[in-house]
C-alpha cells in the first residue's frame, strides 16, 4: 500500500479556502470530517471526501487542513492504516492516547488570531459544531459554514449519488408493520409534548418504513430523510424509485388511507427549504425532535427554543429491541452465515498447505458460499481476511499490494458477515493451519477468556454495556495485555453492522443500558504490531437470565451467541482455562454441532459437516 | 428515629418565599442543595440547611420545596434513612432508579407556566447552575438567584459559623512545602496560560497552605478561600486565627519575602468584591481558572470570557496523587488503626455475649481505642455502627432511639476511620459474634470476592477507576446480587475522607485515570433490607504492577491495601473462593500479622496480639 500523493491537491484546496467564489472570507483551515449529510458510518463514494483528499479510506477519521498544516484524527483501530496511506503532507493525531491534542486544542495552537475555521454545515454534527464552535470563540477564532463543499470544488471526477432500487420488507421479516411503527413514535412524540420529528440517519428512515436500499455499499439503506408531524408523513427521496409498484402498494401511496397515514412524497434536496417552512410556522410550545448528532444546516432550520435534541432518538431505541420475527430472523441468518463459514474453513484446511491461497481469494470464497445460501444480499463490511502482520492492521482489507498469502506458519484472521433479508451477520475467527507457537497459543487464551467472560456474564436489568467492557480485557492486563478498540457494537436487523445506542466500550459512557432483545457484538481481540492479530467475535442476543436470588426484583440478564462457528480448539492453552470457561467452550460447540450441523445435513454438505464434526470435539481438561 | 415534622417550617418557607423583604418577584420553587458555599460534602451545623428544613441529615440530598410539593432527591446510600427521617409532607426521590425524575424535569412537570425557581448562588454550583436553568429556561421557566438565604431567614436558632484555631503541618507531615506547591500550581497556571486561580474547595486552600483546621466536624478544614496570582497570593479567612505565632511563622507572614510569596491575608465576607475587582481588571486574554464546582457566585464575579473552568482543579490532582513521605504516614495511621480496631474487635468478642454492648457504645469504644494512639485527631466520619437490621441502612450512624444491642445472633457491621496527623484512615468489617447461617456466609463471600477482585486487579496505566466498578460486583451479579452504592472513594492525606478527582464507581465516568500514589477505597457490600448489612472496606494505595509482557510500554497497576485488619474467616464459605482467592486472603492476613502484629507487641497489647494471631490463622480449603 503507497501513500497517496496530496501535495498538488492540498495546493488547491488551499487556494479555494481563499477564493471569493466559494467563501465569503478567505478560511485559515478547513475541517473534512468523514461522514456524510446523515452521519452515516459507512458512505457512498461521492461522499468520500476525507478518504480524497488524504488517502487515508478508513470507516472513521477527521482531516483538518490548514495553510501549514494537514492533520488526521483517528482511533487506535486505524493507527497503522492511516500511516501506510497518507504521504508526508499528513500529520496522524492518534486519539485515545494522552498526548494527542483535541482538533479544537490543536486548531487554537497552530492558528493565527482571529481565524476562521470552515467546514460543510450538512456536514458536521451539531453537537459537534457546538463543541468545536465554543472552543474556537473562547480562543478568539470562529467556525464558519461553508455552503459550497470546498472538496468537491476540487475533485473534479467525483462520482455521482447512488439511487438503486427499493426493497420492500413484508411482516414476516419485520414483525411490525410501517404504520404501526408511525403510530408508537407519535406516541414517543407526544409523551415529549413534540409536534414534529425528523428523522435524518438513513438506517432509521430504512427501519420505520420497512424499506431497504443499496445506495451505499455494505449497508442496506438509500439516501433520504422524513419528517413525521402528529398527521402527517413526509418521505424526502430523489429518483422514480417511488414509481416501483410495490413499493407503491407497500407505502399504500395510492390507497385511500386516513390523512394522518398518507405519504407525502418530496425531493430529496428539498428537505432544508421544508424544514425552514416547518421552523417558520411553529407556534409557541411547538417542538421539534432532533437527533443531537443531526447536520449543524438541518438543527439550524429549526429556531433555538423549538428544537428538542437527544443524543438517541426514539428510532434508535426502538430499532435496537429486536422483536420475536426479526430475533428468529437474526437466528436464520446466523446458521446460514456459520454453513458458509464451516465450507469455507474446510476448504481452507486443504487449499492453504498448497500455498495459493492468498487473503483476496480467501475473502472471495468466503462471499461465494456466503452468497449460495438463501435470502442472501451483500456482505455487510468489507471482509478483514488478513494473515500474519496484516492482522495486526485491526481494520484491514486485503488491497493488491497488501495481499498475502496464506500460509501453514502463520495465524489468519477472518472478521466478516453478510446481509441476508432475515438480518446481519458479523464473526471474526482466528485460525491457525498448522501448529501455533505457545505464545500465540496464550494471546489466544487470554483473548478466548475475556470473549467467555462477556457472553457468559449475568448482570442486573439497566446495566450499561460499557461497565461490561473490561470483563474482556481482564484476562489480558493481567498478563500486561490490551487491546485498542471497544469490545461489541450493536448490530442491525438487516440493517447497519454498528448500530447504536447500546455497545460494549470503555470509550463510551452514555450508551443506553442493555435490555433484552437487544443484539450486540463480543469481540476481544490481541494484536502484536508487525506479527499478528487475534480477535474471537460472536453476535450476542442479550436475553433474561435466570439467578440463585433476585435483589429487589430488579432482573438479570446475560447473553446468547447468535454467531454459531467452531472457535479453533488447536489454538486454546487448556491449562489457562478454568473448568467454568472450558465447560463454555464445550456447551458452545456443541449447541454449533446440533444447529449448524443439522442444516449443513439439511443442505447435503457432508464434507464441511464432517470438518464441523472434527473442530467441536469436546476440551478435555488434563488436571 | 421519628420523623421531623416540617409543616410548619413549610409553611413559613413558602411565605418567605414570596416576601418582597426577600425575593425580588415571588418564587413559586425554591432549591435548598445540601452543599456550604465551598461545595463541602461534610458541612457545619450551620450549613446544615437541607437538614433543617426536611429532617434527613444524610451526606447528599437536595430538596426542592414548591407551592405544592417538597421533594428530596437522594441516592441508594440514603433511601431508607431519608424514609425514617422525612414526613408526610416530603416525597422522596430515589436517584438511580429509571423512573426517577431528575430535578429539572420534576419541575417542569409539577410548575405553572411562567415560573421562577430560586436558589442561593452562593450554595449551587455554577455547574449545576447552567444545566438547570438551561431545562428551566427551555421549558419556559425561569432559575433565578435569591441573594438572601431563605432557610436562614426561617432558621431562628441558626448556629454560628465556626472559627477554629488551625494545625500547621511541617515537611515530615507533608513532603513538600507551601512555597514548592504555589510554584507548582503556578507552572500548571502557565501551561494553560492563566493568570489567577480561585480555590474555592476548603480541602484545597488546606492542603496548599499545609494547614489544618476543625471548623467542620471530621474533615480537617477551615472555612477560608484563596486567590493565587502569577505575583501575589491571598488568603481569605476569618478571626484572629491569624494571630496564632506558629501560624504566623509558618506561612512567613512576618518575614521578608520575595513579593510573589508574601501572603496577602482578607477578610473571608471579601471573597466576592475581591473576585469582581479581579474580574473587572483583566485585559483580553487573562484568563481565570476555576473549578466548574465553584458557586454560581464566584464564577459569575468573573466575566464570561475570562472564565477557564475545568472539572478538577490543579491542586485536586496534585492533592490526589501521595508522596513518598504522605505514603509512609499513610501507612503508619493504618497501622495504628488496626492496633485500636484489634483491641475493639477483641472487646467485643468478650463483652457481646454479655448483652451489655449497644452500638454506640460499640462506636465510642472504638473511639477511645483510636484516641489511644499518637497523633490522633479527631474521627474522619460519623462512626457507622449497626447490628442487624440497622445494617441494611447504609450509612447509618446510631441514636438513641435507634441504638440496637449488639449480640450473638446478628451480623455487627462497623465502618469507621479516624484522622492522625500523618494521615486518614476508613476501614469497614463486618463481624458475627456468634453462629453465622449459611445464607449469611455466602452473602459476605461474594462481597470478599468483589473485594479481591478490585484489589487483586492489574490494569494499564491510563484506565480510569469506574471501569473496575464491575470486578467488585461479578460474584454478587451472578447470584442476582448487588448494591446500590459505589466501590470506591479517593481518600486524602490528613484531610476529607472523600476526595476526588479518582474513585471507583458505575455513577461516574468523569473519573481522572488511576496514577501511582492515588489511594481509594474498595468496599463492595450487599444489603438486605430488614434484616443486615455487610461491607468489607480496605482503603489501598495504587502501586505500579510487575507484569509478563509490557504491552506498548504502558505500563501497569494495582493496589496495595494499606488498610490490616482482619476479615473474619468465620464469615467465609470457603467453598466458594477460587484458590487464587484463598491465598490473597491468606497472605493478606500474614501481613496483618507481621506489621500489626509487631505494632501491638511493641505497644504491649498482648491480648489484643493474641486476639490477632487467632484471627488471622491461614484458611484451608478442603478439596
């Protein structure tokens, strides 16, 4: 992987950061955050304007460009990813460590008096220009917005807004009708006394009218915004994708319907002017709900004392409690997800000794039989298929330059999922073909021990996720080991790989406690910078646990894997186990045997059933 | 304990409340904090304001008293208590619980349109302040400061506030001089380019100028205020406490000094007219740096650009983290701790079967054990002495009318600590004095794990002390356990019992990183309402940890416990400890032995010795 060359790009967006034609006055920096105008985490490639202007195409990070300087922030997840592709125009501030300064400190220490700091209002969050905006005064400068998006003026070949076709979803992957789902939100709404609310993240728009899409790539979502008032409906979205029938018939666009349920169908562009006229016509105690992390342009359209922002909307909340259909759908999904993988593992075994195996074609076989199983969509992230030192890269991707092949020496590590129409899946495995060294065998412990520690955890109802966190971490620090990144995010119901508002890291603090329903990743890893990287991920239902005493008849709670592939038993010191983790180990494969084994016989996959057969053989504890 | 019966006192509050004598425009709510102007968890009796007015005297509560209603929101610590002690008139609020209204929006939904709330700007924090006047405002209402305290005007016996004489402490106490603690903060104030520092917690103005003081009970303190400069230094204090010669000779008031460490001693009433004439005399870019803790009315004194507030304040964080020399007394006070808690324990072993011993003569014992040994002070908090029942009151501390006799039958559970002039102690144990049930034993078993587990931990520098909160917790949530309380609470050197910035605890997450030198508290406990109580509380010093690997050089931690006084083996079912756990217990008990043994040999407590030895005889396990 070379760096990207940006001296000639910086060059140019430097001369427009003073240009008349695009800013009123001249900008002394310009922040390019990495999102889109709906805070996606995963964007289309016309959105990709931080990954343009410093090569460096990670899922998080924010480039601040200044007459000198040009800096990216990112999280330990990316540190090596961001310094293999950005040229030494590029600064890297790695966050999470203690020296790292804030982008606002950093911008108060290398800006002249009085700057003006720009950045694209549909852009940033408006929680975020908040913070930033308050810094920057405080220090004399000021955050401006800048219409016109400053990266697209120079990016002269920048592809065009996707606009696919709909997917409409029926009750038997939803479990909830649209309708029904408008009326429990006016009821949200009205418990807040709020006349209207606007949905801007594109997997709630997705998730309340029971449609999907395929704007962007890995998340089934398209590009629109709505804005629900008490009796009316309006559904911003550009293209004749709402010429489709049944996409007609599923909104029930030419029904008769009550008026409170009729959609009113807008241009997508034509949100801000609406939003404005909403704004305009609000009478006094009317409010408007906002998501706090909704774009500084749209939370602006709305006049101060009639905005109501929370961190998580009542979408985001609903959204992350699974109902029956779409738990048993996740279920589905999942053993589909683990057929594939048992194939893909078994051929594995065979195809690495031979040596032309590299970490692409791995990636591709595991689409291809992820692809032959039913209701199957896309893949849900782009797979991290990444052998010896690329698994230490912990978001990697297998790019030409990069890719390596597999071998019988070295660890592999394999973090991928797929969509399905009955949900989304996410596993990472870590496997060894041929014989682990003792210290990778020990890293593997200590990691299996915390993934233990979190699945089989019991803990009270309103536990925040967070307080889990450093259950799996515990095993590691003992022996003066860590990892990097949080240890689980919430995963959508054919929807989003990470979505809020419950998680598992240290980082965060004001998830949303855990509750049953809820579906979130456990996943602990260990990486060694330059030689390899472990990480052992399941999907987890949190569900009600069942306890000796009940204090204050509060309720438990512990989790479910979902995720049911053959954790690699080669690779366990059994000595580090204790007889509690090794007993996990052994109910785990075996409930992998009965389910997964009965639909790969179901599927006449008799070699990958005899390899699932051999990989959960029970521990047997020498004492 | 009966109630305070407050209709009256409610009555007339809510006429003065609407007094022209004392409000501008009538308050249709009035917020009594439980806090004195310095922000002070343990207050004088005639600060004690929100004790007066609702009868619940707990550390923490806030009252708010309207038209209609009288509220009190308290936490877990206090819900039973505050029950006892409030009557009819007064609703409680039980923080933590998820139907619980935070105060704001319990306003907001029992106020008439249009409404003022009023509140002493010098008891809120500016803090506090801003977030609730925010919601008032958003909701239409209005926070306004009454400059008159209105409880005061009600309270016709109001005490005086106190105006001890004051304890100076030399080098052997304290490790570093006044002089070497304003350069150090003064180079703090240069990092982040400010020009006057406010110290505004009375911990803090002790611990800068090395004095103690009396003038509130327990904590070591006198009311004073200090204003730090880059050149000069003044102290605001009241009486002749600033006659007394060693006081004198130790701040060098009478010396020649260099200018910028001549003390500049005021009158403590000063403080805001001193402050606003600071404010009013700053040029651009002078910045003064407060705690956002600070009051309403000191920050306010400050105009708004000039303002630097931060959660911790310099000194907080110096303060926390120990020297060598504030160790060692550290370690000598616990020492002398245990030899007065052995001789107790021993005591009670003999006296309890008699059914002569209430718990407050328990606590008085105690006392008097304590008052035995060198440099004694005072105590560090309101002895907590409950058997039975009682026990399940967390932070009970015995009256008459509650005072319960100690016997063979029930759990005895004592936290108590003292202050020796070379440091604090706060050691909980909980004891049976005759046959424990089994269900008993396993209770405190779980609590001794949590307590192992927080103590035993290692975990990389940098991490923050709420994220061991749930070790504490594991063995108890498995069962279905738990308590509503924090783990952990930082500890000062000669000072409040309670002190930030560090601690370990769900609540908090704005907690500073654990650093080597903090010492917290670990006492995990489980409750059972009507029935007992059981705590097991060591305070322990954070240590660097010698690990296996080094993972990135960060280094690691874990604690020592300073606290050694037996855990009685008695209470244990040692069927339920790992190994790993039965030996930290037996070695722990070891060191018990060795360094209070050879204490108590030297003080020639013989019995007490013996007492000791007994208790501290190795557990084990049968397997």
């Amino acid at each position: 992987m070379s760096p990207k060359i940006t001296t000639e790009l910086l060059k140019q967006l430097r001369q427009v950061m003073k240009n008349p034609k695009f800013v009123q006055e001249p900008v002394q920096a310009y922040i390019v955050p990495s999102g889109d105008a709906h805070q996606s985490e995963y964007i289309a490639p016309c959105d990709c304007r931080r990954a343009f202007i410093s090569g460096f195409d990670g899922s998080a990070g924010t480039a601040i460009v200044t007459e000198q300087h040009a800096a990216m922030w990112t999280d330990g997840r990316y540190f090596l990813q961001a310094a293999h592709q950005m040229d030494s125009n590029w600064t890297l501030m790695k966050m999470g460590l203690k020296d790292t300064p804030t982008q606002e400190d950093w911008l108060v220490s290398v800006l002249p008096e009085g700057s003006k700091v720009g950045v694209d209002p549909f852009i940033i969050p408006a929680d975020q220009w908040k913070r930033m905006s308050k810094v920057l005064r405080s220090a004399g400068h000021d955050l401006v917005p800048v219409k016109e998006n400053l990266i697209d003026t120079i990016w002269t070949d920048c592809p065009q807004r996707p606009c696919k076709p709909l997917i409409t979803l029926d009750l038997s992957y939803t479990g909830v009708s649209w309708r029904d789902k408008i009326i429990a939100l006016r009821s949200k709404m009205a418990e807040r006394k709020v006349m209207w609310f606007v949905v801007t993240a594109l997997d709630e728009v997705a998730w309340l009218f029971n449609l999907r899409g395929s704007d962007v790539e890995y998340n089934p979502v398209f590009f629109a915004y709505a804005v629900i008032g008490m009796n009316t409906i309006r559904l911003f979205i550009d293209g004749d994708r709402m010429m489709d029938p049944p996409v007609r018939e599923h909104l029930q666009l030419d029904s008769t319907l009550e008026p409170e349920f009729k959609i009113q169908v807008m241009p997508y562009g034509s949100i801000l002017s609406e939003l404005q006229a909403v704004g305009a016509g609000l009478s006094p105690k009317e409010k408007v709900w906002l998501s706090d992390k909704a774009s500084y342009a749209l939370t602006e359209a709305i006049p101060k004392p009639y905005r109501y922002l929370t961190p998580y909307t009542p979408i985001c909340i609903a959204k992350a409690v699974k109902n029956a259909v779409e738990t048993e759908g996740m279920r589905r999904a999942h053993i589909k997800d683990a057929v594939a993988l048992c194939e893909l593992f078994n051929w594995l075994e065979k195809e690495v000794p031979k040596g032309t195996v590299t970490e692409i074609i791995a990636a591709d076989k595991a689409e291809e039989f992820r692809s032959q199983q039913k209701d199957f969509v896309e893949l849900s992230f782009a797979t991290i298929s990444s052998t010896g030192p690329n698994g230490a890269i912990i978001h990697y991707k297998p790019v030409p330059e990069t890719n390596r092949t597999l071998s019988v020496n070295e660890i592999y590590l394999l973090d991928s999922g797929a969509q399905y129409k009955d949900g989304t899946t996410d596993v990472t495995r870590t496997m060894h073909f041929g014989t682990p060294s003792a210290y990778e065998k020990e890293c593997f412990t200590y990691v299996l021990k915390g993934h233990i520690a979190v699945s089989a955890a019991i803990f009270p109802n309103g536990t925040k996720g967070h307080l889990l966190d450093s259950f799996a971490r515990s095993a590691l620090w003992d022996c003066g080991l860590d990892y990097l990144h949080g240890t689980g995010h919430g995963v959508g119901s054919f929807l989003n790989v990470h979505e809020g508002p419950c998680g598992i890291s240290y980082k965060t603090f004001a998830d949303e406690p855990l509750e049953a329903g809820m579906i979130v990743s456990d996943e602990p890893g260990y990486y060694e910078d330059g030689s390899f990287g472990i990480r052992i991920e399941n999907v987890v239902l949190v569900i009600p646990a069942e306890t000796k005493y009940n204090f204050k008849n509060r309720g438990s709670l512990t989790f479910e894997p979902l995720t049911l592939v053959p954790i690699q038993t080669k690779m366990i010191d059994i000595n580090l186990l204790t007889e509690k983790e090794c007993n996990w180990v052994n109910e785990y494969h075996q409930k992998c045997r009965e389910v997964v084994g009965a639909e790969l016989e179901r599927q006449g996959r008799h070699e990958a059933l005899r390899w699932l057969l051999r990989e959960t053989e029970p521990l047997a504890r020498v004492q």
